[in-house]
C-alpha cells in the first residue's frame, strides 16, 4: 500500500503571555492510499491541533516542527501559496460544528462552487452543476433545490454533508475530518459515517478520523493511533487494538467505553482515575505514569518510545494478556 | 418574511401618526395666542382673523388636527409668515442638497470607516490597529462643526483648496457641485466615520474567529476572499444597522455643516426659520424630518433583510 | 428572610467585581490619563470664579485680538478684548452643566422605562412605540423645536439633548434587565415571592448599575459635543455668557485675524470628550469578561 501522508515528529508550541506551551509532542503518523486512519484521545490531548497544523492552519502564535509529507511534498515550513494550492484540494478537512462551519450570508451552492472555482477555474455555471452533482453524492435529497438553500434551512446532519460535498470537491486525496459526527444526533451519526465509507469505496479518498468516540472508530477506522498528553502512545490495526491493547491507557479507554452484551450489573464502567497533565509540564518520564496502575520506577525515570512493527506501543510495561471480550 | 414586513410597516405608519400629533400639539403649546406667534409682526386685526380662518383656530381641536393632516397629506405645509411662500417649495428646494451632502457623507464614512475598520482587525496587534483605533476615537471626540471651521480656517482660505462656501446644482455644474460639496460631506461623515469604524473591527474581530472563516481557510482561498468576501459580508449587516441608528446625529450634523459652508439646504432653512420665528416652516421642518426619518429607517430594514438571507428566507429546517 | 439571603449573595459578586474593575482601570495608562484631564476640567470649571484670570464678559477692547502669550492674556483676546482663557473655563462650566443635566434626565426617565420594557412584557410593545417617537425627533430639530416653544437657553438645550439621549438608555436597561430577569438569583427571588418593585428594585437595577454607567459616561461627551452645536447655532447659551459653542460661532467671523480664538475652545471640547471618551472605553473593557482577548 502506498503511503499518501507521512507525518514525522510533529511538534507544536503555542507562544502565549505565560511562556511557551507544548501542545503536540513528536507525533508521527502514516496513512495509507484510501485507508482510514482514526486519531483517538480525550480532548485536550493534541489531536486535533495535529490535524490543523498539517495544512498550516494554526493561528500565528503557534509554531510548528517536524515534517509532513503529502504524496512526498513537504508541507511544514512550505510558503502560503503552495498550502492554498493544497488546502482543499490535495487535503480537505471536515469540522465539528456543521452549524457555524459553513458562512450564514452565501447559499451552500455558492460555497460549494467556490472551491470549484478557486482550485480548477471552472465557470460559474459549471462549478454549479458540479455543485449539484457533489449534493447527490453526499445523499442530499431535491439537490436541485437545495444547492440554493442558505445553510440556515438545512438541519445539521444535512449541512455536515454540504461541509462533506465542499470537502470532496477536487477529489483531495487526504481528508481530515475533525470530529465530524460529535455535534450531531446519534440517529443522524450513523448516516454521516455512511457516506463517509461510501467516498472513501468511490473515491479511494485516505481519511484521517480524529475523534474521542470509540464506535465511530470501530465503525469505520482500518488503522487506530490513541494519542495521550500530546503524544501517540500506541497504533495497531483496529480489530488488533481493540482486542489486544498494549498501552495501559488504551486498556484503560476501551474499559471506559460501554460495549454490545455487557451488562451494567456485570461490568461496571471503568474510570481511569487522576487528571491529564497540563501542557506546560514536560517531566522527563512516561507522562502516563501518574495515572498508571501498571506504572514501574522506570516510568518515572525515563520516557518510552514507540516499539518498531505493526503493532506499535510506547510503554515500559505494556499490557500483554488479550481483553475478554 | 411577509409578516415581518407587513408589521414593520404598520410600526412606521403608528409612529408617523404620533409624530404628527406631537407637532400638532406642539405648535399649539407655543406661548400665547399662537394666530398671533404665526403672524409674526404683522398684527392688525384682519390678518390675525385670516389666521385663524386658514388655521381653523377657531375650530375644535380634532377639526383642527384633521384639518392639518389633511392638508398636509396632500402637500400643503403652509406659506412662510416672512416671505408668503409655499413651505412646501421651499423644502423642495432645499432638501436636495440636504440629500446630496447627506448620501455623500455617508459614502464617505462608509469607505473610510469600512476601510480602516477591516484593518484594525486584521492588523490586530500592530501599528496600524493601534493607528486606526486612536483616529476613531478622535473622529468620535472632535467637534465636526470646529473641523469645519478648521478646514475652512486652513484648507480653503489659507490654501485655497476648496471653495469655502456657497453651492452649485449637479445639472448645471457637476464637478464645480462635488468641489464644493467634497469637503463638508468629509466634515459631516468624520463621525459617522468613527462609529462605523469602530463597529467594523469588533464585527470584523468576531467574524475573524467564526467558525466559517476556519473552512474558508481550509477550502484553500485567498486571503482576499476569505477577508474581503467571507468576512467582510457578515460585518457589512452591522454597517448597515449603525447607517439607521446613526441617521438622527447625521441630520443633526448636516445642519451644522451647512450652516458652517453656507450650503441653501434643509439645514439652512431650519435655523433660518428659529431665528425669524417662522412657524409654519418649523412645524413644517420638524414634521418632515420625523416623516424622513422613519421612512429611511423602513428602508435600512429592508435593505437589512436583502443583505442577511436569515432574515430574508425563513428557515425550514 | 429567605429574600435576604438572595440579596447578600446578589451583592457580592457586585462588590467583588467593584474591586476587579478599579484595578484593571488603574493599571490601564490611557484610563489614568483620561482621569487626569477630566478632574482637571472639573476644577478649572467648579473654580472657575476663583481661577479665571479675568471676568469672562469683561471687554479690553485696548486689547482686542491679543496672540496667546500676551502677558496677562495666556491663550490670547477675541475681537472684543475678552479673555481667551477666562471664557473656555466657563465654558467648561457650561459643557459640564449641559452634560450632567441631559444624561440625568435621559436616565431619569430612561432607567424606568427600560426596566419596565425588560421586566413586563405587556407594556414592551408601547414603551418600544415611545423610543420609535422620540428617535423620528432628531436632537437639533427637537431643540430647534423647544426654542421655538419656550425660547432659546442653555437649560432647554440640555432637556432636547436629554430627550433625545432617552432611546439609547431605554435600549442597554431593556436589555439588561432581560438578561438579568433570566439568571437563577433573580428567577429565585421571583419564586420565593418577592413583588415585582423589590425585585426590580433591588435584584435588577444594582445589577444593571455597571451598563448604565458605561451608557453615561458614552452619553455626557455626547451632550457635550451636542450643547457646543446648539450654542454655536444660537439655540442653547445666550450671549454674552459664554460657552466653547458661542466662543467658536462668534471666532467664525475673524477667524482669518485671530485663529487662536477659533483653535482654543475647539481643542478645549476635543480634549473633554476625548478624556470622556477614553475613560468610558477603559471601563467597557475593564467590566467586559472578555476584555482580556479583545
């Protein structure tokens, strides 16, 4: 499998009045040719800061290290013409809040087409019908209709799928979905990770899935990297994850996480007890040591790197046994 | 969308009414005999009847009230007790220059205003912000009357820039009309300048950080478009609400301003008429400013809901 | 007693907030500045009888058109040998008068109707009717309008500018009061029974106080600039006392000869409103929460 996004010891610092922070730590991250690739972690731990920096879209206080390489270009430190040139063609995102995502004062058409218009040059008349064609794909019903409708008129799950259409307009070869179904019912979730999985058959477009939500992962992810306290502390194919997670904190997530045929009375969810660290702390140790019921004096001491192989873990003392399931 | 139209049109005409009732009333609060305020100095005894005959004076005062509406409805204000003749043309004579300074100073605030607004904002932190914040809340301290005089003082007499007073028509001068209207429009626009500036970068701010402008960003635009249009396009609503909320001090200013440049306008005729007792020009001025003034502001709100599609097209999502 | 108790805990936060605001205020330079000239105007104006180096009406026409610097004569003559200086401090006088009494009779009677238009619904419509009247009536043409009924004079200026300074108070109370109506303390006395006046009274408006002075201190450089218009055009001040409006409106014809007596009294409204100005911005910013990001 080729490898489209390469990410190498992404770090980002955020400048502010109380001195530096760190806010992603050498976070490194491979994504293969239409595969799905889901980013896991509590907020705050620097996923979804990962995901802005790779098209440099922090804001100017945040200063970003390390090398992101989209079908070999690199893109960290590259000038702001070639990221426009990449942003939402090469590499799309998709965010959270399909409420105030898309502008209130232009139709979805309109915003649609932009992206027609900025990266291809097509007419106005042709970015429209495009625009159309896009609506139908992403399972909009009376397109026709709709590509004339002001976000406003459109309910929440169909404007997550305006900000989907407007995502895949110039076929990007990354798409970067930034928590895509958190803000959404549970009954329209499902729908929205649909369509999804049908872009990725049809079009062979690479996903990254940055989300905090377990389900969605086991419903569409292939591949699954957990990041904790700003970095990655495990990746592994997702049904060997689930079922043999190494890392104590996976461990810990998968039994925090409700699970089809357990029962309350039976398996009481688990907490994973203490605080994440704050970002300004950068303890030379295992910043999952605290919080650790597995942790040894070497946690404390020095900090693990991510084992070689497929199934990679940063740990001194990861979990061997498999998870009952 | 309908309905919101419909109500705010029946708002205007209920406002219009009680405007015109407390003229009314006003002009009979006027001290005295008020056949004798409207003759003015000429008090025999014939012309205070013919007085009271064209004012129905005598008359009950719903009679009189319908009377003035009446008449005014169809375009009767009245004659000048001073030179007898119609109010009427004498507002359609003035007002154009009124209307020409006013949409002028307007323009001008708004170029101005808009302009540096979206520079504080997006220089947000640098010189030019801090430029652009301390020139606002100069426009918004400084007399515009002394500005004027200031300019004429340095501009116009010292330098012979612009003509110092007086007034052209368009038709029969264009450009001899925008030589001599440019620089009162600059004066009259100052501090609508600064309000508009200042309501800019803070809606400019609040776009800046939206969600909308993050995916405008990610869909790869220009920094133009992601500023000029996605951002700019929701700040302009706030400009238009300030224009409306603005219009009174506005008229107030134009006032001033053409008294300060001699310019034969509304303002003109207003402090003219004070000043010579004139009453039915001044129950005449005040009425057609109120009726002016929420005309306009129907028309900003329309011209609200053609800019917002929110409240253009109502949801039915 | 149960309604104590809600009144202790709706004033702490007040108090608490108090401090906060003071001390952002006293570390923000600009704010300290602006202070400065205020009290500085205040005592040139209270003082005025006793600072003035001359009678402000008192005519030296040897003197007449005096540069600034004449000995005797710091900021110059008028055509009529008046001093320069002598006239902006009462002047002073007559900007603070206006401004106090027109922002005191726009919250006077805006106050009110604005947290009644917030508290009762029944009456939001008519009040909102009332602010539509008074707004169609702009502030020059409902001056030109009072002295046409009652006579020119600076007290008449001060109620047109009060009047018409109504809306905007009743707009920032109606809102207010609407926030605050909706918040748990409030909503909390209403349910242990409180009547509608203690409520209003003694949840709402304590509450509101902060808005309202922020309105204030936008609204007396308002007035101020607006008492300088309407004695400059002979509706407010009658000659010969003077005001910075009539001291620019009679320097308008010898100008050209005299400009320090056209430049002085326009710099003196400037540096009053601006001082005005900048304190009312530094405690927008010092009370706004979010002051810290903007």
């Amino acid at each position: 499998m080729n490898t489209v996004l390469e990410v190498k010891n992404l770090s980002v610092t955020f400048r502010t009045e109380d001195g530096t922070l760190s806010a992603v730590d050498r976070v490194s991250l491979e994504v293969g040719e239409s595969e799905v690739l889901a980013v896991v972690g509590e907020s705050g731990c620097g996923k979804s800061v990962s995901a802005m920096s790779l098209a440099g879209l922090l804001p100017r206080t945040a200063t970003v290290a390390g090398s992101v390489k989209l079908d070999g270009i690199e893109l960290i430190g590259a000038d702001k013409r070639t990221l426009r040139s990449i942003r939402g063609r090469e590499m799309a995102y998709i965010f959270q809040e399909p409420m105030t995502s898309l502008n209130p004062v232009f139709t979805v058409g309109h915003q649609i087409a932009e992206v027609l218009r900025t990266h291809i040059g097509l007419s106005r008349q042709a970015a429209r019908d495009r625009s159309v064609e896009l609506l139908k794909l992403v399972g909009i019903p009376s397109a026709e209709r709709r590509v004339g409708d002001y976000p406003h008129q459109l309910s929440g799950g169909m404007r997550q799928r305006v900000m989907i259409a407007m995502a895949v307009a110039c076929d990007p070869k990354v798409l970067i979905a930034d928590e895509p179904t958190t803000a959404l019912d549970v009954t329209i979730q499902a729908g929205i990770l649909d369509v999804l999985r049908e872009l990725r058959e049809r079009l062979g477009t690479s996903i990254v899935l940055i989300t905090h939500d377990l389900g969605v992962v086991a419903d569409l992810a292939d591949r699954v990297a957990v990041m904790y306290a700003r970095r990655v502390v495990e990746t592994a194919e997702v049904h060997e994850l689930f079922s043999r997670p190494q890392h104590p904190y996976t461990a810990g997530l998968l039994g925090a996480s409700p699970a089809a045929g357990r029962h309350a009375e039976t398996h009481r969810l688990n907490e994973i007890p203490g605080l994440v660290p704050v970002l300004a702390e950068q303890p030379d140790a295992c910043t999952f040591a605290d919080r650790c019921p597995r942790a040894l004096d070497t946690c404390t001491a020095s900090e693990p790197n991510l084992t070689p192989g497929p199934h990679r873990v940063a740990c001194w003392n990861p979990v061997r046994e498999p998870v009952e399931v | 969308m309908r309905r919101y139209l419909l109500g705010r049109l029946w708002q205007s005409i209920v406002t219009l009414i009680l405007a015109t009732i407390v003229v009314f009333v006003g002009v009979r609060a006027l001290p005295g005999d008020p056949a004798l305020a409207l003759a003015g100095e000429d008090r025999d005894p014939e012309s205070l009847r013919a007085i009271r005959e064209q004012y129905g004076l005598d008359d009950s005062l719903l009679v009189q009230f319908w009377q003035f509406v009446s008449h005014a409805a169809r375009g009767d204000l009245g004659q000048s007790i001073r030179t007898g003749e119609s109010v009427t043309t004498m507002i359609a004579n003035a007002l154009p220059v009124t209307i020409e300074l006013s949409v002028l100073a307007i323009l001008v605030a708004s170029v101005l205003g808009v302009g540096a607004g979206v520079v504080a904002a997006v220089r947000r932190g640098r010189p030019a912000e801090w430029a652009a914040n301390a020139l606002a809340l100069l426009g918004l301290s400084v007399p515009n009357f002394w500005l004027g005089l200031m300019a004429i003082l340095y501009l116009s007499v010292a330098l012979g820039l612009f003509p110092a007073s007086g007034f052209v028509p368009f038709f029969t001068d264009p450009v001899g009309n925008l030589h001599h209207l440019i620089l009162p429009a600059l004066i009259l626009g100052t501090g609508l300048a600064a309000v508009i500036m200042r309501q800019t970068r803070s809606s400019m701010l609040d776009a800046l950080s939206a969600d909308y402008i993050r995916t405008a960003e990610a869909k790869g635009l220009s920094p133009r478009a992601v500023i000029g249009r996605h951002a700019l396009r929701n700040s302009l609503i706030v400009v238009v609400t300030i224009v409306g909320l603005q219009l009174g001090a506005l008229i107030s200013g134009a006032v001033v301003t053409e008294r300060i440049f001699a310019l034969p306008g509304f303002g003109k005729l207003t402090v003219d008429a004070v000043f010579q007792r004139d009453y039915p020009v001044i129950q005449a001025v005040v009425l057609v400013t109120a009726a002016a003034y929420i005309l306009i502001n129907l028309l900003v709100d329309l011209l609200y809901s053609v800019i917002d599609p929110r409240i253009r097209v109502r949801g039915d999502a | 007693m149960a309604i104590t108790d809600v009144t202790v805990t709706a004033g702490t936060p007040l108090r608490s907030n108090r401090r906060r605001v003071v001390r952002r205020m006293l570390r923000n330079p600009l704010a300290i500045s602006g202070l400065v000239v205020l009290g500085l105007a205040v005592v040139l104006a209270v003082f005025a009888p006793w600072l003035a180096p001359h009678e402000p009406t008192q005519t030296h026409l040897d003197q007449a058109f005096a540069p600034p610097g004449t000995a005797g004569y710091l900021l110059g003559t008028d055509d009529l040998g008046r001093d320069v200086l002598a006239r902006i401090m009462y002047g002073l006088r007559a900007s603070l008068h206006v401004g106090l009494l027109a922002v005191a009779t726009s919250l006077a009677i805006g106050v009110p109707l604005g947290l009644m238009a917030g508290y009762f619904r029944a009456i939001d419509a008519l009040i909102s009717r009332f602010t539509d009247l008074v707004l169609a009536f702009p502030f020059l043409i409902l001056a030109v309008g009072l002295a046409a009924i009652r006579g020119a004079s600076l007290g008449n200026a001060a109620i047109a500018i009060g009047i018409a300074q109504i809306p905007g108070v009743i707009r920032i109370v109606r809102s207010e009061t609407l926030r605050l109506k909706s918040l748990d303390f409030v909503a909390a006395a209403i349910v242990e029974g409180a009547g509608d006046a203690w409520v209003l009274g003694r949840h709402i408006l304590p509450n509101a106080a902060s808005v309202i002075i922020v309105q204030a201190t936008v609204a007396i450089p308002a007035a101020i600039l607006g008492e300088a218009v309407l004695s400059f055009l002979g509706l407010g001040i009658q000659p010969p006392a003077p005001s910075l409006g009539t001291m620019l409106s009679d320097a308008q014809q010898f100008a050209a000869r005299a400009p320090w007596a056209a430049v002085m009294p326009g710099v003196a409204i400037m540096l009053l409103t601006l001082a005005f100005n900048v304190v009312g911005d530094s405690l927008r910013d010092a009370l706004d929460p979010k002051a810290s990001r903007r």
